[in-house]
C-alpha cells in the first residue's frame, strides 16, 4: 500500500512539474479562460487540482495553436536565391562576430602567415 501511495504522489509531482512549465512557457495570446499569471498561480498553489485545470480549461487547443504553412517545392530548391541576398547590410555599426570582421581576419591571416 505504501509503493500505492508513492505512485500517486510521484505522478502529482510530475504532473505539476509539467503543468507549471506548461503555464509559464504558453504565449499569453493562447491562454484560455484566465489570464497567463493567474493560471501560474492557480497551478502553483493548488497542486493536484491546479494542473488538471490548466490542462482542461487554459491550455491552448491544437487547433487553436497557428500551424506555419508547409514549405513549397520551390522552397527547397536553391537556383532561385540570388547571391547578393546573403551579402546585404545587417544596418549594425560593429559587426555580429569576429569572423565578420574584415580587420580581424587580416590580423589572423599575418599571424597564421608571417611572411606574407
């Protein structure tokens, strides 16, 4: 009877685990019913009930969750992308990581060739 009763509470255990990071991970747009922090506090504080609540009443339905289009058969072939479009400004002064610095890949070219 005691391995019964460990059962349920690691079952309860798991199920708030995954209900609270359910609830706090959740866009606020798809939250049904309440407001996104008031479920968190509802699931936080009321552990066995909370959760079965967030799944049946503020989870987002699979249906109500927005699906990315499929991509097109032309998306996965590459004759169509132009060269010129992965070379356009990114509008930053400084650029994103060291190899994109022109200067600091002349300085490791003369430390990796000295005598050129």
């Amino acid at each position: 009877m005691v391995w019964l009763a460990g059962l349920i509470t690691l079952l309860t255990v798991v199920l708030w685990v995954y209900a609270f990071f359910d609830a706090l991970t959740t866009p606020a747009g798809e939250v049904r019913t309440l407001p996104k922090f008031l479920w968190v506090v509802v699931v936080a504080l009321l552990p066995p009930v909370g959760p079965l609540l967030w799944l049946f009443l503020g989870r987002p339905r699979a249906s109500d969750v927005t699906v990315p289009p499929a991509p097109s058969a032309q998306a996965d072939s590459i004759e169509h992308l132009d060269p010129s479009d992965f070379h356009t400004p990114s509008g930053r002064e400084h650029p994103v990581g060291p190899d994109d610095d022109p200067e600091f890949l002349r300085r490791l070219n003369r430390r990796i060739n000295p005598e050129d």
